[in-house]
C-alpha cells in the first residue's frame, strides 16, 4: 500500500476513517451540549447528524445539516413526550396571533395593541389607590392574632423582593408582565374594580368586623387560578382579612351552593335594608359620590361618576358577594352596631334558627329541599297486579259506591232476558265499563241487548250493574279493611254482616206478579250461595284459581263450579249464565272444570305435602285444549307454588377448565392431556358430529356422581354382583394389555385365548365376524388415518356411523316422533339395546368395547368390552357392595391406554348427545320423578310399562325441547347437553343392565 | 360468641366517599379495609384508627367491588366502565386493565396465589384474568349462566358465582364439573363461611339461604331483613356463628347461624347498607352505604 500510494495522485480530501468519525461524534456531541450553542449564528458550523461537516455541493445547499438536511432524527420528527390525558389531561393550549409572529412584528403590535392598557391611567391609578388603601387598612385594622403579640413583631413585607426586581426592570403597578391582549383593558379595569371593592367593602366592615372570609378568597384566589393568563396580570390590592367565623380553614360554606349565596343576599338585601342602605352610604361618602341609585353597582371608582353606562355594563359581570354585607356571622356585633328592631328581630330569628343542628346561621331548613337528589324508583308493581290486561273493574266500582242506589225493579218477565242482564251487568261490574260500551257498540242491532242502550229492562239492568257493583266494591273493601283496623269504621249492622263474611240479603219484595217462580227460586238460591264469602282457601291462591282468566264468563262459571263443589249448599239446576250453552258444550266445559279444580287443590296442597309434579304436567296438558288456553303466567305461577320445595336443586355438569386456568391455581389439570375442546361449531350438525372426546372420557367421573342421584335400586344388582366381579377382572386383564394397534392387526396369536375367555357370548359367530371384519378394516384405516393426523396435530374427523349405529340413531330420532312406535320414552332409550345383540351383538353399540378390544380379535373384539361397561356401570350402583376403588383405579389408566382411537367413539357419542338434548329438558323438569321411574326396577317388564305410562307426557315435554334445541345457539350446545348427560347416564344404565339380563338369559 | 360479643358499637365513621359507597372489604388480615363506591375512587382505611390512607382513581365509573391480594401488595376492582383494574397498592397506579366483559362488572376476587382474577359481569359470565402474564385476554370464560352474575368466590379448587338466574354455581377446578344448585330465587351475593363448607346466598326475596356446598342442601333461611333491589352483601361472623347482612332501610341484622333467628338488629346507617365485611380475626365488622359512609363496629 505504501508504495501504491506515491503512485497516486490524490484529488479532494480522503475518506475519513471510522475511529475519526466516532471521535468526532463525540466531539459534535460535546460541542452541541455545550459552548456551540452560544456562538453567534455565523461562527457556528454546520454539522450532519455524525458531526461531519459534509459538503455536498454548492447547489444543494452547502454542506449537509442535521439530519439530511432537517431537524428531524432518523426516527423522524421527534415527537412531543406522551401525556395520558387520563391522569393529567393535556392542557389546552390557547393560540394567540402572537405565537405565530416575529419579534419585531410583535413589537410592532405590542405598540398598537398596548396603548389602550398602557395609557390607562384609571385602570392603573385605581389600581394604585386601591393598594394603597389596602396598606392603610391593614395598618389601621386590630391584629389578627388576638392577645398581646405587638404588631411591630409581626410586620407584613411591604413589597416582595418580586415586586422589587420587577420594578427595577421597569414595571410599575397595574402593569401586566406578559404580554398584552386585547381584553387586558378590560381586565384591568376589572382588577382595579375589585381592588376597590375589597377595600370598599373592608371599609364598610372595619367597625365591625364580622367580614366575608368565605367569599374574599374566591373573589381573590380562584380568579387567578381558573384563567391562566390573569396571573400574570397586576396583582390586585391584597387584603387580608383576619379568620373570624367558626368555619373551618378556606372552607366556603357556599361552595357546592352558590344559589344560597343569593338567596342570603337578597334575604339580607330585604330585612336588613337600613344596614345594607348604611353600607353604602358609606361607600358612597368614601367615592364622593352621591348618587343613590346605583343599587349593587357601585364603586366604580374615585375619579368617576356614575351614569347608567356604567351601571349597564357592570351589573351583568357583577358579584353580588362583593357587596353582601354579612353581618350575620357575628348577631351579637350586629345588635351593638345597630340597635334598629328590625335587626333585632332578625338577630332573634337567627338564634331560634341556629338551633337547629347542621344549620347555617342565618339559613332555614328548607321545607322543600331542592338539593335532594331525585331519584326515580322504577315503578311499584301492585301486590294484585295480574300481568294481562283487565278491565280497570274494580277500581271504578269502588268509586261508584257511593252512587245511590237506582230504584228497585222488578226484574223482566222474559227470564232468558233477565239472566242475560243479569250476566251483563255482573260482567259489566267484572270488566268496567268499558265492556258495556263495547258490548252496546256491538249489539247494537241486536234487540236482546236493548237493555244496554235504554231499552226494554234497562231499569233493572240499571238495578243489576248497581248491586254488583255493591257486591264488589264491598269485597274489595273487605279485603282493604283488613289492612286497616276495624275500629276506625263505625260499626253498623252492615259492616258486621260484611266483617262477619254476610252479604246483605236481597230484599225479596220483589213484586212475585212479575217474576216467575222458577226464577225467583233461582235467584233466591243465587242470592244465597252469594251470602258467603269466598272460601279461605281460594283467596289464598287466587292466582292458581283463575285458571281461565282470559274468559271471564267461563271463569265465572268456573267459579260458581268450585263453589257449589266445595261448598255444599243448595244446588241451581243450572249455571247462571251458562244457560244459553249447548248441553255438549257444557258437559265438556264441566269436565274441564273437574279438571281444574282438581289440580287446583293438588296444587294447594302440594304445598303443604309431598312435592308432586303431577298437578305441572296436567296443567301443561290442560293448556293444551281448554279454549283459550290457559294464561302461561298462571301455570307457571302454580309451577313455582309447587315446585317451591323444591329447591334448591343441584345440577351437575360437565365443565372444563383451560389448562392455564389449572395451571394458575396450582391444580393438576384434570383433562390434561385430553385434545383441546373442539372449536365451537358452526352448525347443529357439526356440533352432533365433533363432540369433544374430553366430554366422553370424563364419563366414568360422571357415572360415579350421577350414581348418588340415581340410588342403587335395582333388584337385579345383587344378583349380578358376581358377574360384574369377574367382569372387572376382564376389565383389569383389558386394562393392563396395553393396546397395540399394530400388533393386532399383524400377529393373530393372541386371538385364540381372548376367545377363549369369552367365546360363551358370542352368539351368532358368523355374523359376529363379517361385521367384526369390517370394522377391523375401518379400523385399521381409521388408525392410521389418526395416528398420521395426530403427529401432522390434525383433528382426525370421526368416521362415518356404523351400519347398527346407525339403525339406533335413526331409531332414535325417529320414535319420539312417529306415533306408529311404541310412544314412549322406554323405548327409545331401549330400542339401541334390544337390537343390538341381534344386529351384531353390539360390535358397534358400544365403541368403547371395540376400541378397547379393537385390534385385538377380530371377532371378539366388542365381547370382552362389553364387561367393561358393565363393570362401569355395577360397580357404580353397587358401590357399597363392590369396592368402587377398583373402579377408579382402574378407570383412568383405561381412559389413556383407549384414547387413541377415541375418535370413534365420538360417533357414538353423537346419537346419544342429541338423544341427551331431546331428554335433558325432560330430565330437568321430571328430576324426581325420573330417578325414581329410573331406580325402581331393572326388570324389562316393568320399565316398559313404567314408561309407556309417561311416554305420552315425556314425549311431549321431549318434542318441546327438542324444537327449542334448535333454535338454540350453538355455544351452549356444550354446556346444555352436559347436564342431561348425568340423566343420560343412568338411563344407558339400564338399557345396559337390561341388555346384560338379555344376554344371560341366552 | 355470645350474642354480646357481636360488633354493635360504632368505632369510627370512614367519610371521604361522595355518593354511595358500594363495597368495603377487610384485607386479608384485617388491619385495612377498602372501600369503592359511586364516586370511582377507591379508597384504603384503617378502619380501627379511622384514618384514610389512599385513594386510587382510574376508574371511569363507578366502582362495585373490590379485592386485595392476602399479601397485600395488589388491588383488584371492577365496575360500570366494563374493566377490571389491577392496582399496585403502594405506588397506586395501574399495572393492568382486563377488557372484555359486555357488560358491568359487578364482582371481582383473587385467587389464593393472587395470580388469577375472576370477575363476574352483567354479560352473564365468569371471567378469569391471568395477572402473571401479559395478556390482557381472560384465560377463561365461563358463561353457563343464564343471567347477570352477581357475586363470585374462590376457593383452592373451585370458582363459585351466584347469579340472578338463581342458581349458585361451583366450578370445581380439580374435577372439572360445574354443580349448579338452583335456589328458585335471584341472588345477589355469595359468601363462603370460614370453614368454606357452606355457602351463604343473599336473595332478593329478602332471604338469606344457607346451603350446604357438599349436598347442596338448603341448610337454613334467614329472614327480616329487606332486600329486594339492591346489590347487597352478606357474610358470616369469623367464628361461623352467625350470620350477618344489611338491609335496605339501613339496619345491620345478625342472625343465629343454627336457629335463624334474629340476635341483634340495629340501624346502622340512613340507607340501604350495600356492603358488610366481617373482620377475619375480631369482633370487627365494616358496613357501608349508599349514604356514603364506612361504619367500623367493634364490641
């Protein structure tokens, strides 16, 4: 290199070296924070962001400056520091013309701008005059501190080393010290103002102290601090008023209330009117001003007179508290000041206020108190609202009780007229009078209702309307005199009779020329049955015996119905008004009625005594073909009345904890190891077909608690005690043979043994290994298919259902709709076992045992599971008489070696979800029932007429759900079939237990 | 305890809330307490000296609960603004914000390590929030409920949340199963007696039920007291001895845990009473209300 380089010519200056460039960096560095900064402009030297000084050409600018020529970083311009407008909201800034101005453009505008405050020599001088009357005050005002502190100890610094400074760099008084604004006259002005009023209000006050510590400070204190540029205006005249009121420290007893500030001003402004008129006689002598009728807009200031232009302009921006004289603070100083009655009463008048705790002096409690916070309260629901609508009856005859009486008349000679009148009138009384109206508008043309409108009976139709209302209204009343105490009414022979339950008799002077007497008996009758009350029992449930409510006639029937059944009594040969019904109808209608009234008195009594979900059942049935169908709110109205016992009850579902959710508390996940919850599925389908294997897995957990809801009652578990002890040693052997697909798939030996033990079972052998071959086959795909997704963390979809699995869901699907099946629920769950073992032996009833077994034995590859389930299910039921710690010992380590081909069982699974989510609403709602239905017996026999009993009832309730199911959304498909899993459970065992029976038998 | 040993005389009055106060809880040990209320603050006390130590503001709404870690170095509370704030409680800043309930959050409660928040929301679910790490994502969400979930619990194991739906679930971590125990009634707040064998449920049928947590049975009602629209709490007293709870018109109850009847009742505040913690050690109980105050009750 050397002798290279004196070969060479060099032009221009070399590239610098690296270590030149960092070191002068550092030097850039160094200069930048210090000494360069204070060169003047053209000494500096231009420098990039590496300290070079680079030149890059003449014609681009000289040489490169900052960053590329900006002020900016390589990041960019840097931005202002981030402020969280939460905390400290960011300030905001207000512009001025004078933040986009240069210097000499500013003072060139300062000079335009500052005339008008500059030469203000008022705002200044008042300033002044104000500061200086402030000095003398302060001189001349009795020490703040009490006792023999001398003053001279204490002096206030006449002028702040502040002030000082300032005033050598040429600021005087009433001077702002930034820069001037347009509204710095104003202010000014304004400043001087209120110096002056300080002073002159101090003035006032001087003789006797009692002054404004409350509101001195905010005239003072908050003015400076809500605007950020007063500040730095003229300091106003500051005078400092010894604390003599008993509030607390800066405490401002009109903070939150400024209205009272008013309010106490133009109370004092009116009983105080001398003092207040002394007030400002005063100022006025101290402004030399006489001009009286500047009300609170006085001192303006000493070189001015007043006029109405100024009254104008500051009566608007004008505090009153500057001018309240609040002499109240001290009354006793008040009284010696002035010895006016007026103000003695006043002061009077305070003390008796005063008395009362937690009031200002000088304030009253407000009657009406304004400040309260208005709370609206959603709205009362009255006790005996009914949440459908009703004609506003009741109330409306409780008004016209008063009424008098229309004449009594004899009732019309056509006695079908006269119980339609008598029918319309009650209904009337029932409904309002609204229902008249109606009623009219309707049969207008037609001439049996001519009563309504004034026709032919409209007397005694008067008469009727009147005496239900009486009949009414005096219910009502009783019941609102129940809540009342009785001696507050005067006892009359009437309020006995009603206190007593007697309803007045009809006077029987009806004229008998008239009436028939047919009707008069029935009336008499009527008028009897009507003498006693409501029984006790129904007013107790008035809810539940209202079960035709939306057809009043017909509840009125109904009514009448309970009456004469409970009550006894006479007997009318027919309803009062249900005598135009046709016979059949009637019958019908009758029959309803002994229905109704019979799970009335189920439901009244179900409170009582034992729960019974009967009277629930009968009531959803009933609504089903009375008339108008039964108001729901009532059915579940009586629901709850029934079903109260019942709680609380206790459901157990199936949930599953995220693993990190485990992790966090310290806990071992109990799903651990288990593929994660499949993703929510998109369609019903989806979700039928992808059930999570951690659902199924946890099934033995499951089976062992839903063991306690569904007691060990089978009659049978005894017997199969030892057939379930040697199946769970099957169970162990399957267990501990770890389940090597492969192995089983390529090596037969171990096929003869494993017959061996279970070659008994089989039944139909040939058929047993056709099907058996095939799902070896499927198997053996599936398997591979699986273990290949498994290491590629592939979800393997689950194979398509076997051709018996296939019968079973479709079987199951189908029975609960088709009417042609055996209706009932038995069988439905039943149908998947009895066919079964006819089918194939269920090679693929219970993917369980397969996949168990699976790979083993081609054709016993679902025999020896079978055991397992059973064993599942025996030792279950039969904890007490079979360890069930063998059970769970054993359980886990099977649900890890069987996971692998779990994905077959999903297929499984999947039927009997969706036969979950038909029965779980059956399940929830029968709870009781079911586990005793379920419990009582194992006996295929008796199941089946056990349920076929209840098919029709469950086969509704099942439908009901199963259409709700599908509307529901499909993100609590997991959580909803969960719980009817349990349910599900113990069904599957006995339709296991009852397979096993079968299988004995053979 | 005798009945005379039950925490009736007022100690000291923790003013400083404006509005209602909607929660006070004791910490762990019962030196401080917290309180939160309408005025979004929250505050810290020491009850027995009466003195207000620090107030904690971020929140946008209003505050409803309230939770402190046993060690006393972290905060959590939720509210209106549809958060759960996750405090430093010496400096009083925010360490974390856990977005993503729908809807208010009406409860929130460490777990024993203080690593997971669970709040219980108006969107009808259960929520836990993983403090340790960064995520601002709740690691699970149960929303099996069919309702607004009032109150929540933990256990070691179990996560608990009582619902206006009426049911009381479990979620039994160890297991994984959810027992739902329905109570035919909306509740409004849970509380685990000390023992955590029971669970104390406050109804709005103005009845507090007593359920056994193993069977689910209902062990006893408890009933005087008016509770029908507000948000109120109930608790048990250290000792499990009685059961404890405010009532709309003010009044402290205190019923006997076994027989239901009513020990001591007297009018502690001038509105609903909306929160009441029992101290974990002595005869100390903290009540507030909506009027605004913290009352301390000793003996």
């Amino acid at each position: 290199m050397d002798s290279d380089e004196e070969d060479y010519v060099f032009f221009g200056t070399p590239i610098e070296r690296e270590e030149e460039i960092t070191s002068r960096r550092k030097q850039a560095a160094a200069e930048a924070s210090g000494n360069l900064r204070s060169l003047p402009p053209w000494k500096q030297e231009v420098r990039d962001e590496e300290g070079r000084r680079r030149f890059h050409g003449a014609f681009t600018g000289g040489f490169s400056a900052g960053y590329f020529n900006t002020v900016g970083t390589k990041e960019g311009w840097a931005p202002q520091s981030f402020t969280s407008s939460r905390k400290n909201r960011a300030e905001v800034k207000q512009q001025s013309i004078f933040n986009f101005l240069d210097e000499d453009e500013k003072a060139e505008l300062e000079g335009t701008l500052g005339t008008s405050s500059q030469f203000d020599t008022f705002g200044f001088t008042a300033a002044e005059f104000a500061r200086k009357q402030a000095d003398k005050e302060q001189k001349q005002r009795p020490s703040a501190i009490p006792g023999p502190v001398p003053d001279e100890l204490v002096l206030p610094a006449s002028e702040s080393i502040g002030v000082k400074l300032l005033l050598k760099m040429g600021w005087r008084h009433g001077r702002a010290i930034k820069d001037s604004r347009a509204s710095s006259l104003y202010d000014a002005r304004r400043e001087a103002r209120k110096a002056f009023l300080a002073f002159a209000s101090e003035d006032v006050k001087a003789p006797y102290p009692a002054n404004e510590p409350d509101e001195e400070p905010e005239s003072f204190m908050t003015q400076p601090v809500d605007n950020d540029t007063q500040s730095s205006k003229s300091l106003p005249a500051f005078v400092c008023n010894p604390k003599q009121d008993l509030h607390g420290l800066g405490y401002d007893p009109f903070k939150h209330a400024p209205e009272f500030r008013e309010k106490k001003r133009l109370h004092l402004s009116n009983d105080k009117q001398h003092g207040y008129r002394k007030a400002i006689s005063i100022k006025d002598s101290l402004f030399g001003s006489k001009s009286g009728k500047a009300a609170p807009g006085f001192g303006i200031g000493a070189l001015e007179e007043y006029d109405a232009e100024d009254e104008d302009i500051y009566g608007a921006g004008y505090d009153f508290e500057e001018t309240c004289v609040e002499e109240d603070e001290e009354p006793s100083r008040l009284s010696i000041e002035s010895k006016q009655s007026s103000r003695l009463s006043i002061e009077s008048k305070q003390k008796v206020v005063a008395k009362d705790q937690g009031v200002l002096p000088g304030f009253k409690v407000a009657s009406v108190s304004d400040y309260q916070l208005e709370r609206f309260d959603p709205p009362i629901i009255p006790k005996d609202f009914v949440p459908h609508h009703k004609f506003p009856g009741p109330l409306e005859t409780l008004k016209k009780l008063d009424v008098p009486s229309p004449p009594e008349v004899p009732p019309p000679d056509d006695s079908n007229l006269k119980l339609l009148i008598e029918g319309v009138a009650k209904l009337v009384t029932r409904c309002g009078k609204l229902f008249e109206d109606l009623s009219r508008k309707k049969n207008q043309s037609n001439p049996l209702f001519s009563f309504l409108s004034g026709g032919d009976g409209h007397d005694y139709y008067e008469r009727r309307l009147w005496e239900e209302h009486q009949k009414l209204g005096d219910q009502a009343k009783l019941s609102l005199d129940g809540k009342h105490s009785p001696s507050a009414r005067k006892m009359t022979a009437e309020g006995r009779g009603k206190l007593l339950g007697e309803k007045p008799l009809e006077r029987s002077s009806k004229k008998t020329t008239s009436s028939s007497i047919a009707s008069r008996e029935f009336q008499l009758q009527f008028n009897l049955s009507d003498t006693f009350k409501k029984p006790d029992s129904f007013s107790k449930l008035p809810e539940v015996a209202k079960p035709f409510k939306d057809d009043p006639a017909k509840q009125e029937r109904f009514e009448q119905f309970l009456k004469e059944k409970y009550e006894g009594g006479l007997r009318s040969s027919g309803y009062s008004s249900a005598s135009n019904m046709a016979e059949a109808a009637r019958a019908r209608e009758k029959l309803d009625f002994e229905a109704a009234a019979e799970v009335l008195e189920k439901g009244k009594w179900g409170k009582e005594s034992m729960v019974s979900t009967q009277p629930l059942d009968f009531l959803a049935a009933r609504m089903q073909f009375t008339s108008g169908g039964l108001e729901q709110v009532k059915d579940t109205h009586a629901e709850d009345l029934v079903t109260k016992e019942k709680y609380p009850r206790r459901e157990e579902f199936q949930w599953r904890p995220l693993p990190v959710l485990c992790k966090r508390f310290d806990l071992i996940d109990p799903f651990m190891g288990k593929p994660p919850p499949a993703p929510r599925a998109r369609s019903k389908i989806d979700s039928l077909l992808f059930i999570p294997d951690s659902v199924k897995d946890a099934k033995p957990e499951e089976d062992a608690i839903t063991s306690r809801d569904v007691p060990a009652a089978q009659t049978g578990a005894q017997k199969t005690i030892e057939a379930a002890e040697e199946e769970i040693e099957i169970v162990a052997e399957n267990v501990e043979r770890p389940v090597d697909l492969y192995k089983a798939i390529f090596s037969d030996d171990s096929d003869e043994d494993v017959e061996d033990t279970n070659t008994k079972k089989v039944e139909d052998p040939e058929k047993k290994i056709e099907v058996a071959t095939t799902t070896l086959n499927r198997l053996i795909a599936g398997d591979f298919l699986e273990s290949l997704g498994k290491e590629l963390g592939f979800e393997v979809p689950p194979d398509t259902p076997y051709s018996t699995n296939k019968a079973n869901s479709s079987a199951q699907i189908e029975t609960p709709n088709s009417d042609a099946g055996i209706t009932k629920v038995g069988t439905v769950e039943g149908h998947g076992t009895f066919c079964a073992p006819n089918v194939g032996t269920g090679t693929s009833l219970n993917p369980e045992q397969e996949t168990t077994q699976g790979g083993e034995s081609p054709k016993n590859e679902s025999i020896p599971g079978k055991p397992v389930r059973y064993s599942s299910k025996h030792t279950d039921g039969l904890s007490e008489n079979i360890s069930g710690k063998v059970n769970a010992d054993k359980f886990p380590p099977e649900d890890k070696k069987v996971r692998s081909p779990s994905s077959r069982r999903r297929n499984w699974s999947s039927s009997s979800s969706s036969e979950d989510e038909r029965s779980r609403k059956h399940s929830r709602r029968h709870r009781y029932r079911s586990s005793d239905s379920y419990s009582d017996s194992s006996s295929d026999d008796r199941e089946r007429y056990h349920s076929r009993s209840k098919g029709k009832r469950k086969r509704s309730s099942r439908e009901k759900s199963s259409s709700s199911r599908k509307h529901s959304k499909h993100h609590k498909h997991r959580s909803r079939d969960s719980p009817s899993r349990s349910h599900h459970g113990s069904e599957r065992e006995h339709s296991e237990s009852k397979e096993e029976k079968r299988k004995r038998r053979n | 305890m005798s009945t005379s040993e039950l925490p009736r005389k007022e100690a000291n009055v923790l003013k400083g809330h404006e509005g209602a106060v909607l929660a006070a809880r004791f910490n762990s040990d019962g030196n401080y307490c917290l309180s939160c209320g309408k005025d979004r603050t929250i505050r810290l006390w020491n009850p027995h000296r009466g003195i207000h130590i620090k107030t904690y503001k971020s929140h946008g709404r209003e505050v409803r609960d309230v939770h402190v870690t046993p060690d006393n170095s972290k905060l959590c509370s939720c509210g209106g603004d549809r958060q759960i704030f996750y405090w430093d409680v010496s400096t009083g800043r925010v360490i974390r914000k856990f977005r993503g309930h729908d809807g208010e959050v009406n409860a929130v409660k460490f777990n024993e390590y203080a690593s997971v928040v669970v709040s219980a929301g108006y969107d009808r679910s259960l929520r836990a929030w993983d403090c340790r790490s960064h995520s601002t994502e709740p690691i699970q969400i149960i929303d099996s409920f069919l309702d607004t979930v009032m109150s929540v619990c933990l256990t070691k194991t179990e996560i608990i949340g009582g619902s206006v739906d009426g049911t009381v679930r479990t979620f039994d971590i160890r297991i994984g199963r959810e027992i739902s125990d329905d109570l035919g009634q909306p509740v409004n707040c849970i509380s685990l007696s000390n023992d955590n064998n029971c669970i104390l449920a406050n109804c709005l049928d103005s009845t507090l039920r007593l359920l056994d947590r193993s069977t689910g049975e209902l062990l006893q009602e408890y009933k005087g007291h008016a509770c029908k629209s507000y948000k109120m709490d109930c608790c048990l007293t250290n000792s499990d001895a009685h059961v404890t709870g405010g009532s709309e018109d003010g009044s402290i109850f205190f019923w006997d845990l076994v027989d239901a009847s009513v020990v001591s009742k007297f009018r502690a505040h001038s509105s609903v009473v909306t929160s009441v913690s029992y101290h974990p050690k002595d005869n100390c109980m903290i009540t507030s209300s909506v009027d605004g105050t913290v009352r301390v009750w000793k003996t």
